[in-house]
C-alpha cells in the first residue's frame, strides 16, 4: 500500500514529465548562444520547476478522466485513481493547485507567452486529447501529439520571449516521433486497448496497417530529424548521431513492419524512448562542444 505522498507523487507520473522537462531543457539551452549566465540559469531553473507543475497537473488530471479505463488495463491498473485510493475531488484539487502554482510562476517570473502556451498545453493534453479525441478517433495519437511536442517551444519562449523557427522545428520532431512510439506500445498492448474500448489503432485498423504506419513514419522523422543540421542549428555531431538514430529507429520500423511479434514491438517501444532521449542530448552536447 502506497503512502499517501506516494499516491499524488504517482499522479504525476513522473517518468512521462520527466522526459516533457528534459526536452522544455533543451529547448532553453537552444535558444541562449554560448554558456548562460547567472541570470539565465536562475530563469531556465524557474522555467522548469513551472513547466514540471503543469506538466504534473495535466497528468493528474488524464489520471482522473481515465480513471474507468485504467482500472481494465494491467499497465495502469496499479494507479491510484484506478484503484480507488484517491477520491475524485482530492485528484481534482491536486490537478488544480499544481497547475495554479505552475501557471503563477510562469507569469510572475518567466514570461506571459510562456504561461500561456504552458496552459494551452495543459488544455490540449488534459480536455481536448484525453476528453475528446482519445475517445473519438483511432488519429486520436497523430493529433493529441502537438501538446506533446510542445516543451522544447516552451523552453525557447521562456527563454527569448518568442518562438522562433529553431522552436518549431525541435517540435516538429517530437510531433512526429509521437505516432510510432505510442503505436508501438498499443500493438503488443492491443488486448488491453480493445477492452478498455479506446479506438486505438490496432483496434480499428489491424495490426497490419499500424505496423506499415510504424515504419512510415519512422522514415518522415528520420527526415525531420536532419532539419536541425539543414538549418544551421547544430553540426556534424548531431548529425552522426541524428542518422544513426534514426535509421535505428527506422531498421526497428521496418522489422516490424515484415514481421510482427510482441517481444519486437516492445523492443521498438523502448527504443524509440532511446531515440528521443539520445537525440536531444546529441544536441546538447553539440551546442556546447562544436
């Protein structure tokens, strides 16, 4: 039985808005040319900690609205709201003080730009995707995935005051990394999505067709990958590393593609997790050493 502190904490879900930080991070770092000064550092941590608590509230709040779904799927059966541990209105006014907070110190110590994306964000992941669209349509993942792909423009805004085309090319790339990551999970998951009756793709399409959409769109990212290095972003170092990932990802893709079995799909699952991670962190390293 888990404390408390631990069942709001799991909430969160700390794993998921751990990576959304990571890439506002990059975003941040991005935007400033050459090491940060002082001040800049101060704002990049403020920056984060806001970002980290709407992040946080919009999660609590998908735990909320999924609470039905969760309790027949063994993946989120485990989570508190699932399970019944956390009322309805102690998970209501978790989500709303941590997004109060958050929004507060956006406003207040970063930028009203970054604020408001902040909290169109949470709207796009807490109401329109969890609400609406996860429900209504198996392109539920393809359209829901540009609140996803939002962090790196927060980063950038919160640090310039603007979004540049730098920004939205960072969101590009996660927007179209989102399909064969979530697609992959949903295709050894599929029993699971069928009973939960969420119109997943694998649900409504078959495991064939997602499969092909997998490996399409791991050959789109690979592309959107190179757009950091075509426009001037960084250089040669995340470029090795762009291809190599990416083909990695794409191999994976097209593997699946020919032919299927779970103990694959979950291997392109973590590996698309591999992906995203490395790539930002490619350029990171790239920003500061080149």
């Amino acid at each position: 039985m888990m404390s408390r502190w631990s069942q709001f904490y799991a909430l969160t879900k700390p794993r998921v808005v751990q990576l959304i930080v990571f890439c506002a991070l990059i975003g941040m770092v991005l935007a400033v040319p050459g090491l940060p000064t002082l001040a800049e550092v101060q704002l990049a941590a403020i920056s984060c900690a806001g970002i980290w608590l709407v992040a946080a509230a919009a999660a609590a709040f998908n735990c909320l609205v999924e609470q039905g779904i969760d309790a027949k799927m063994r993946r989120t059966a485990w989570r508190p709201t699932a399970r019944g541990d956390l009322s309805d209105w102690q998970t209501l006014l978790f989500a709303a003080v941590l997004c109060a907070a958050g929004s507060w110190l956006l406003y207040t110590w970063v930028n009203p730009l970054t604020m408001w994306l902040t909290f169109a964000t949470f709207v796009g992941y807490a109401v329109i995707y969890t609400v609406v669209l996860k429900p209504l349509t198996p392109q539920n993942i393809v359209i829901g995935g540009a609140s996803g792909a939002m962090p790196p423009v927060l980063g950038w805004a919160a640090m310039t005051g603007d979004v540049g085309p730098e920004a939205m090319i960072l969101f590009l790339i996660i927007f179209l990394w989102t399909p064969p990551h979530f697609w992959a999970l949903a295709l050894y998951r599929v029993e699971d999505y069928r009973k939960s009756g969420l119109p997943m793709l694998p649900v409504t399409h078959g495991n064939e067709f997602t499969r092909l959409q997998v490996f399409l769109y791991t050959l789109v990212l690979f592309a959107a990958c190179l757009m950091p290095f075509v426009y001037g972003m960084s250089s040669w170092l995340y470029l090795v590393a762009a291809v190599v990932l990416s083909a990695g990802f794409s191999l994976y893709g097209f593997l699946l593609w020919r032919e299927y079995s779970d103990a694959l799909a979950r291997k392109t699952f973590r590996f698309s997790l591999i992906h995203l991670s490395a790539l930002f962190a490619a350029l990171l390293v790239d920003h500061y050493l080149v």
